[in-house]
C-alpha cells in the first residue's frame, strides 16, 4: 500500500496549477475531508488562490485521510501537500467547513495533525491558531465554538485579507482576538459567545465570477475546470439558505467573463453556483464552451428551465444523464416549499431528454417533508411510473433536514422510521420502474441536531467523536447533553411567524 508521501507526490504529478512558495508565515489550508472532495468545492480554491496572492505568508493545502483508522493504525499525520509539513508547524489552520456532519472530520483532522480539537485545550504559544469558514457559515455554525477560535461568516474573498492582515501583525494572542472581534464580519466564540458576525458579501465587480486555481484527474469532478456564472438565487424556496434574500440574491457573471476565465487548455468545465439553469445566458455559455471543444457540467439545474435547446446543448457538452429536481413527493408539497417546478416542467424535461438521446433522468427530491403523508408518496409514485415510461429515471433522495435562516427553521425531523418508512414505500410502489437510490435517515438526524444546535450540541460531536464515532455514540452524546430539539410543527411555526 503507497504511503501517504507517495500518494501526495503521485497526485501532486497530476496536478496543473499549483502554486509552490515559501515565506516565513505559513497557512495550512484545510479540508476536512478527503482530497478528491476538498478539491471538487471552487470557495476551497479561491482561498488557496485569494492567500497565496500575499507575498507575506504562503498557504498549503491539506486534507482528512480517507480512512481515520487506517491513518491511525499507520501513524500517519496530516501534513500539507505543497512542502509535506505537519499542519501543527503551521501559524494558522484555516478550515473550510461545508455541513453540519463534516464536524466529526474536523475533529479527527485536527487531533491526528498533532493539534487539541477543543479550544480550551490549545496553549497559543504552541499550537496554530485555528480559523474556519465556509458554507456553514450561511446557516448555523454555532457548533464549531468549541473548536474554532474565529470564524469568517459568509464571501471570504475579501474578509480574509483583514483577517490575515490582524494574524501576521505584532500582536499578543488577547490583542489579536479582540480585533478580529471588532471585524464585522468575524465571529469569535470566545468573545461573541453565540451571537454570530454579520454574513460576508464579496464585491461583484472584482470577484466575480470565481474561478479554480488547479485542475487535476484526482476529484469527483475529474480534469473538469471550475468557475462560477452567478452567486446566490433569486428564488424563493423555504428551506433553502441561498434563497433571494441571501446575501442580495442572485448575482449574475457576465458571459464574456466566464468565458475568459477558462484556459484554453481546460478539456471540461463545470459551470458552479445556486441557480445555474437561471442564468439569461446559459445555453449561449454552454454553446460557447461546446464548440471550444470542452466537455460542461452544471451544478444545478431546474426543470422548469429545461428547453429542448438547453438539452441540446447539454447532450454537445458530454451530458449522459439529465439531473434536476422535483424536490417534494407531490404537487401539494412543491407548493408549499415555493418550488416553480410543476409536473408539466418535469414531464417536458424527461421528453427533451428522450429526445435528445439522453439514457436517463435522475430526479433529487426530499422526504419526511412538514405536513407530509402517505399520500403524497403514492403521488410520487404514480408520477414516476409514468415518467419512466418515457426514460429510464433515478430518484436522489434525502430526508428534510429544517436549517437556520430559512421560513423553514425550526421544524421537527420527521423522524428516523418515519423516514425509512416512506422509503421503503417509494422502493415497494417502484420496484423495476425506477431505481431509488437514497441517503441515511439515521445521519439525517444527526445533521438535523446540528443544524438546530448550538455550542453544546457540537460540543457532543467531540464525546461521540472519542465513542467511535457511530451513530449510536451521536445519539447517546446527543442525549447526554440534552440537545435533541423539540420537534415543531409547521402550523406552530407559522403562527408564531405570525402568518
């Protein structure tokens, strides 16, 4: 089996656009989990790109092990990638922290990398001060206060500079706490205790549209150059935390802008934001990338957007299958969520796909929804049944998990075996018709907790964390700390919204 050196030095050889630099400050740059996802997120690229810009500090990257216990068992640390240091020998370990059941990983990444995950257990004199950000900032990151000694709340394109401008001055370690305290957009647990920073929005005209500093074959999205065509969406879905009133809503990249950040060496591009398919000049985009000979994927896309040229154009960029979302089991439930897809959105794109030689259609919808039934999932079934007979269909299925800052916060999970019982109805009701392919009802609600929760509920995570790290270790810690939330139902929210 390669050792961990070899399998950097492997993929570091694969890799084009990797900055190697030296300076006295060092920045492990930190993804807590492993590399072929950490280098698939475009905000972790910016960061390594946005940090490396400064001639007075250099930033590596480093990554969780595929395995915790099989680097354990080999006494292999977490080193960076660039010069295959500890992450321990560096001044700060900046983490990029995507959902709320990546904490475990954070944990785990940094304790093997020689560093104390609590907070209160790290001496500044001797270990790396600990920064994080990331999309979890948008929602709730209130359980990384036991672990985090300052957060960047929401776009760090430009909050970053200020923050490493206050890490590589003079200060005492109190001193440099409290001004990153007083920065608007910097949450510091220790000072602010649970009362969060204002939500970061970078300036339109000078970083957007963000674009990927390496490609490498090594990833979910293999050799596939990223880059950003919008920020934010313009809709208005209730459980979303990029809805319209997130940061400004939808901002859009001009065309000619996406097109210039795309070497002209790139053999895909994956097109990255909230809302896609909404772009005014999407198909124009894609076009134009097809005809330089790339390949394209499309991070999201919306089936009421689906024309037959839209699906033209994606069948010229290398599309197989066609992917969107119907989100809710039944029309009942779509409305509810404020979602613009209808049934004739959904039928249209799976006929445009069919007749543009698509091989399937893969659907995302959730389950375990508010006010949800039996009935809606026979909808769904009957729906799909009639779907398939026009393509083959692929249902993604996650269980509702109700986060912060959404009309939706709040409510209850549904409920593991409620969850696993409307699976196993959808699994039943489209046995040989469509293939149903969901995630964990169980690891659902462990999200679920934390997206709910606060410094005591992530603070759990680190006794499960030591337990094991099994499910039943969450829900026993989760227990212990008293933590559960009690469960809303949508009626109660709305009367206290007062709607």
């Amino acid at each position: 089996m390669a050792s961990l050196r070899d399998t950097i030095q492997h993929r570091l050889s694969r890799e084009r656009g990797t900055l190697f630099r030296d300076a006295p400050f060092r920045v492990a740059l930190t993804y807590p989990s492993p590399y072929r996802v950490g280098m698939s997120s475009l905000g972790y690229q910016v960061m390594y790109r946005e940090l490396n810009a400064r001639a007075d500090l250099v930033a590596e990257r480093a990554f969780a092990p595929e395995d915790f216990e099989q680097a354990r068992r080999h006494r292999e640390g977490v080193i960076t990638y660039e010069s295959m240091r500890p992450i321990g020998d560096h001044a700060v370990v900046a983490l990029s922290v995507a959902y709320e059941n990546e904490l475990g990983g954070v944990i785990e990444t940094l304790e093997l990398g020689g560093i104390p995950a609590l907070r209160e257990d790290r001496n500044p004199a001797r270990h790396p001060f600990v920064l994080m950000g990331g999309p979890l900032t948008f929602s709730n990151p209130t359980p990384l206060a036991s672990y985090a000694d300052a957060v960047v709340m929401g776009e760090a394109e430009e909050v970053i500079h200020d923050v490493m401008d206050i890490l590589t001055s003079e200060l005492d370690p109190e001193s440099r706490l409290r001004k990153l305290a007083d920065h608007p957009n910097v949450w510091v647990p220790a000072v602010h205790g649970e009362a969060l920073a204002k939500i970061a929005a970078a300036d339109n005209a000078t970083k957007l549209p963000a674009y990927a500093q390496i490609m490498t074959p090594d990833t979910e999205l293999s050799d596939m150059f990223l880059v950003e065509t919008e920020r934010g969406c313009s809709r208005g879905c209730q459980y979303c935390v990029m809805r319209k009133s997130t940061n400004g809503g939808m901002r859009l990249a001009s065309m000619e802008s996406i097109l210039a950040r795309v070497p002209s060496d790139a053999k895909k591009v994956g097109l990255v934001g909230a809302a896609v398919s909404d772009h005014p000049r999407i198909v124009e985009i894609i076009d134009a990338f097809v005809d330089r000979g790339m390949g394209v994927g499309l991070s999201s896309l919306r089936p009421d957007r689906m024309t037959d040229r839209f699906v033209a154009a994606l069948k010229r960029g290398g599309y197989r299958t066609l992917t969107t979302a119907m989100d809710g089991p039944s029309e009942r439930l779509r409305a509810m969520l404020e979602r613009h897809a209808k049934i004739k959105h959904i039928e249209r794109a799976a006929e445009h796909a069919r007749a543009n030689g698509m091989l399937t259609m893969k659907l995302y919808l959730m389950v375990g929804l508010p006010s949800e039934t039996d009935d809606d999932i026979d909808e769904c079934v009957e729906f799909v049944t009639g779907l398939s007979k026009v393509i083959p269909i692929a249902l993604g299925i996650a269980p509702f998990v109700s986060k912060r800052n959404t009309p939706l916060d709040g409510l209850g999970f549904a409920g593991i075996d409620v969850v696993e019982h409307r699976l196993d109805r959808l699994r039943r009701g489209l046995r040989g018709r469509a293939e149903v392919r969901p995630t964990s009802a169980r690891w659902a609600w462990v999200e679920w907790v934390l997206a709910q929760g606060g410094e005591k509920a992530g603070r759990a995570v680190y006794d499960a964390t030591k337990a094991g790290g099994r499910f039943a270790d969450y829900q026993k810690a989760f227990e212990a700390a008293g933590v559960v939330p009690k469960r809303k139902k949508l009626s109660v929210l709305r009367a206290e919204a007062g709607g």
